[in-house]
C-alpha cells in the first residue's frame, strides 16, 4: 500500500537546513508504519496528549519529530522536526 506524506513548512526548512535526506525522514516514518500495523520494527513512537492530542511522537537520535497519522487516508503529516528539547 502507498502511503502519502507531507511535510510542514516548519519541518521542512529544519531537515533542509540541517542537511537530512528526506529519505531518512521517510524511512523513519515507513518504520513508524510498519510498527502500527504489526511488524517487529524498532521504532521509539509515542501517543501525544494534550495540546499535542492526535499527534505521535518518533524520537530518533537527538531529533523528534510531531507526526500526524490518518490510517483511512493512508497518509502521514510532520507537523514539526527539531532537536531534542526544542520541538515542544
């Protein structure tokens, strides 16, 4: 199945700025995915509450990013990518 992805403005400009592939950001999420439907994937993903409710929230290395799953769409937003300590 093909899954969309879009990137917000804010995530967008922190993975061009920063020098990431977009491809590694697609990974990540392919891997967030692949956890959601039952595959043994390592994938550090939390549920966000709060202000954040509806969101999740991939931690890899010293980035996070905000992510937004709509599972009848089959598509993805990142909301936001930033460093750790600076993305909430």
């Amino acid at each position: 199945m093909k899954w969309y992805i879009g990137l917000a403005k804010r995530a967008d400009a922190f993975i061009n700025k920063n020098g990431i592939s977009k491809e590694q950001i697609f990974s990540i999420i392919g891997d967030a995915i692949r956890n959601f439907q039952g595959e043994v994937v390592s994938v550090d993903i939390k549920k966000m509450k709060g202000e954040w409710e509806g969101f999740y929230r991939i931690r890899k290395g010293k980035w996070r990013m905000i992510v937004a799953f709509d599972f009848d769409n089959s598509s993805v937003f990142v909301e936001d990518v930033d460093w750790r300590g600076n993305i909430y």
